[in-house]
C-alpha cells in the first residue's frame, strides 16, 4: 500500500478530550475519527487491526468447535419482554420505534435473538450440544461514554452461545470457550487474567472475566499476592474475622454536628476514628427502600446488596427518595428509628461495632454510643462491602493487593434463565421435554484493540505485536527524488509483496523527520530505510520493539526479516 493516497491521518498534539494512551494514540495514529459522543469511525489502519483480532477470534472459535452466523442488530421488543429484560435492561438499551409505531432495541447483545433461533430448530438431544457465534456491531447508551472505544455507544462484540443438555455438558463447552479465550488473548499479545466476576445484566451464576493489566483500567482485580486468587473488586468476598471489645456500652446521645455530612468530616469534628461510625446508605431495591449499613472506613459493594436480594434493580437512592423515605437528608441518615417500610441489612463489621456513631435522621446532628440490638434492629447481616487492600484473601492465602484492569472478554454459565423463560426446550432419550442449558461468551473486538495499545506503546507511539499489527512492514525511502533509493524501494516493494508480507510504502514528498516521526507512532514490527547506500544495495533494518537496526544489503533482507518478525 502506497502511504502518499493511504487515509492515515496523524496528529501532533494529544487531543485534549483523550485521557488515556490508547485513545490518544488510536486519534493520532490515524486508526479512528469520533462521529459523536461515543461513536467513531474505524479509518483503514484501525480497521486493519480490527480485522486481524477477528480473524485469531474466528480460527479459536472454529477450532473449539463453535459455529459463525449472523442475527440481525435491530430486534423487537416482543422478544425482551418474552425474557423479561425489556425494563429490566434499563436506560443503556437503545429503544426505538417503526413507522408502525411497534417497538424495537438495537442489539446490545443477542441472548433473546439467538434463544428463538434454536427454540425454532432444535428440538431433540441429538444435535446437541450446539455453540453459535457472530462478530457484530453492538450499541449502548452510555451514560459517560469515555477512554474512546474503551466505554463507546457503538462497538464491535464477538458473542457466542451454547446450548447443552445436561449441567455436565455446559461445564465442557464453558471449559472449550475458557480455554479458547486464553489462546485468543494470548495470540493477541497481551497480559491478562482471568477472574471471577459479576454476571450483570445478562444473568447466570458462575462467571469469568478476562482482564488486561493496565496502569489505567475501568475496572479494579482484586487479586492474592500468595496465590491465584483474582476477582473483579465488585464481587470479590471479604472473609473477615471481626471481634467485638468488651467495653462497656454508654447510653446513646444525641450530639450537633453542624454541616457535618461525610465520613471525614463526622470523624475529625467528633474526634472519633472512621471505624467506630456507621455509615449508613439508602437504597432501592427493586422499588423498595433498604437502608445498608457498613463500618465507617468501609465502602457499600451494590453488586453485593443485589445479589442479597436476588434483585433485578438496584440503585442508590436520590436526594428527594432519601428525603420522602427517611424525613432527613443524605449525610445525616441512620438505623435508629427506621421509619415503617424500610428495610435494614448490615455488613458483618457492623456486628462489632460497640458505642458507634451514626446519623440521628434529623438535619445537622448523630448520634454516639450507638449500638446495635439495643438501639437499632438489623434484618440480616451479610458481606456487602468493597474488599480492600491489605484483607486476607479469600482463598486463606495472602493478603490482598489492588490492579487496575480492562475487561475484554465475558464468559457466563446461563443456565435455564433464557430458554425457560422463552420456551427453548429439547427431548433427550426418553422422550421427555427439558430446557436446553445455556452458555454465553463475549469478547469486545474493538475494546481489544485499545487494550493492546494500553499495554503496548512507548513514548513514541504504538508498539505493535506481530500477530496483529496492521502492516508487517514501514518502507520508507529517504528522499523519494533520489533515483537510487527510488528505484531500490520500488524493487523491495515488490519483491516483500510476492513474500506475501503486508508492506506501508511511505512514497510521500515529506522530510525524513516526518517520515520517521509517523514510523515510529504508527508502530509496526519492522522498518526499513532506505537512504545513503540505496547505490550498493545495502537498507538499514529497524526492529521497532527493541529499537535494534541492522545494515543489510538487498540479498540478505528476507531471512533477517523473517528471523526479525516475531
């Protein structure tokens, strides 16, 4: 490809909405353009990649046994609320009308779709099991679209399904998709762990997320320093012995604490350390108040207080629900005296807390010596809380340590979810009816990609990975005026392409500045220069990883190349 009419539009300067390396680097590389808020433009260095991350997803999926098809983004309404996600999905479904006035989502993912398609033509034990993938398009209105293709409205997904007729059945394919994960992400160059997770919207029990190691993430993996323990920090179980001290309990007391609202401020101006307060956090639950409480120092994990409740929704309440439930304002919100209706659940170091302060549900005072049992009730005590740094693992080996992360692949065990609700079943051999058991494996292409840049850059620019940079090769002639290292470039040109390597021909009239300045931002695995001794045959060869160069003549370029790009 000739670099002069080649649409890779570089950028000097780091745009100022870009906050991490891979958005900045994917805007002045020339690999993608914003269209709006969230959507973008892949331009054809990006969608290079974009295809050869494709292309290793299509050879691991097809080699575990997996199926390609292709269901349509836009799908009808009538299908979500068959499973029951239509509302449950929330804001981040992309709803929208025909001219008919019927209802309908862009896709943000197929469980609903693919279900029918199997319900439809497969009915007995025979053909299973079954797993079906496609690589697509997906939309969700983010609410903070942001880190570019990283958190997008648009992206491209490859999502997969199976369908099995036992439990023992699912283990096996959920096994082929874990391992064949590994092998994608591993071709594809980067360092990631996978780790137990959250099933989120699309439901399921067992699940695993496959996150990338980065300095900056959107995600926290909470992981052992002593063993292979890793788990998203939104799931991740505290087993926390507490011990309660035997001093003894004060009489509790209502104090003014003037504009006090937060954690920090309760504790400096009362002098009381963060773990003797409780804080207190009101909820709803499924359209119901629950009032969370956790030890001062500790955060509420709400993935944590969904699952309590086997919830489909769960969000914090805002500052009027606070006000209409609990007759005060957030920051001043207790557990004594609960008004009727609300439901109180408590973190396990709560239970130990003795001459506690909380707020006193009245604008500008607390409560001390607070305790519970005598002056407040719990419902139940559970683990609702974040993990933090430094608590025992909960394997029993290690203590905690914090990584930053990016998710680039999903695997859940669905169960019977989908295909009970949607009628999905199959005879097995005895002629009885039974729902298929389901599986579901995604993998974001797109964020992949910028993934790849997080991990793989220098303060250049882009350091590719051979498996799935989108030019093998940068050839750049010096001076393009000079006859000789025209000609010698015009000739490698050809010869690379017959070796079936894909070749960057940089022909335009720019400095050689420039030229090496877009070299090293684009990132491939190799470049070659072709300067001075274009006259004697002899190119200088650039490894662009470890910044090694080589001077070659013509005759030797092939096998230094081939040794060269790995």
């Amino acid at each position: 490809m000739k670099q002069n009419t080649y649409l890779a539009p570089t950028l000097r300067d780091i745009p100022s909405d870009a906050e991490v390396k891979s958005h900045q680097l994917m805007l002045r590389a020339g690999l993608i353009r914003q269209s709006t808020s969230g959507v973008y433009s892949f331009l054809p260095l990006g969608l290079k990649v974009l295809k050869k991350v494709e292309n290793i997803i299509r050879e691991e999926m097809n080699r575990a046994g997996a199926q390609e098809l292709l269901m349509p983004a836009i799908q009808q309404a009538e299908l979500w609320q068959e499973s029951g996600r239509w509302e449950a999905y929330g804001p981040e479904l992309m709803r929208l009308n025909d001219r008919h006035g019927r209802q309908f989502a862009l896709g943000p993912t197929h469980e609903e779709v693919i279900t029918t398609l199997v319900r439809d033509d497969v009915h007995s034990y025979k053909k299973l099991p079954m797993t079906l993938y496609q690589i697509q398009n997906k939309f969700r209105d983010e609410r903070r679209p942001r880190f570019g293709v990283l958190r997008s409205r648009e992206f491209l997904m490859k999502d997969a399904y199976s369908f099995d007729a036992t439990a023992e059945g699912l283990d096996v394919s959920y096994e082929k998709m874990y391992d064949a994960y590994n092998k994608i992400f591993t071709r594809c160059g980067l360092d990631f762990r996978a780790v137990v997770a959250d099933s989120g919207a699309i439901g399921g029990k067992e699940t695993h997320e496959f996150m990338v190691l980065t300095e900056v993430g959107e995600d926290t993996i909470a992981y052992s320093d002593q063993s292979d323990f890793a788990a998203n920090i939104e799931i991740a179980p505290v087993k926390v012995t507490y011990t309660k001290s035997d001093e003894t309990l004060r009489e509790l007391e209502s104090v003014e604490t003037p504009g006090k609202k937060t954690i920090e401020d309760v504790s400096s101006f009362l002098n009381v350390t963060k773990d003797k307060l409780i804080k207190s956090v009101l909820f709803i639950v499924d359209d119901e108040p629950v009032l969370v409480l956790v030890r001062g120092d500790h955060e509420v994990n709400d993935v944590k207080v969904k699952h309590l409740f086997d919830a489909q929704i769960v969000e914090m309440a805002t500052e009027e629900e606070t006000k209409n439930w609990m007759n005060c304002i957030p920051g001043y919100v207790g557990p004594v005296k609960v008004p009727k209706g609300v439901k109180v659940v408590a973190d396990h170091a709560v239970e130990a807390i003795v001459n506690g302060v909380c707020g006193a549900n009245e604008e500008n005072k607390h409560f001390i010596n607070v305790n519970v049992e005598r002056d407040f009730s719990v419902e139940q005590f559970a683990d609702l809380r974040n993990i933090q740094e430094g608590d025992p693992s909960p394997d029993g080996k290690g203590t905690i340590r914090f990584k930053e992360g990016i998710e680039v692949g999903h695997v859940f065990k669905l169960g019977t979810k989908y295909s009970e609700a949607m009628g999905a079943n199959f005879l097995d051999e005895n002629g009885k009816n039974k729902p298929m058991i389901m599986g579901c494996y995604g993998i974001g292409v797109s964020r992949t990609v910028a993934a790849i840049i997080e991990q793989h850059h220098d303060d250049d620019g882009i350091v590719w990975p051979a498996t799935v940079s989108p030019f093998d090769i940068h050839l750049v002639p010096v001076n393009m005026k000079q006859e000789d290292q025209k000609n010698l470039a015009e000739e490698l040109y050809d010869q690379l392409g017959e070796e079936r390597f894909e070749v960057l021909f940089d022909d335009r009239p720019e400095r050689p500045g420039v030229k090496f300045k877009d070299a090293d931002l684009f990132g491939f695995p190799i470049r070659i220069t072709v300067g001075k001794k274009a006259s004697e045959g002899i190119v200088e060869l650039k490894v662009r990883k470890t910044g090694e160069t080589l001077e070659i003549h013509k005759d030797n370029l092939l096998d230094t190349i081939k040794e060269k790009l790995v």
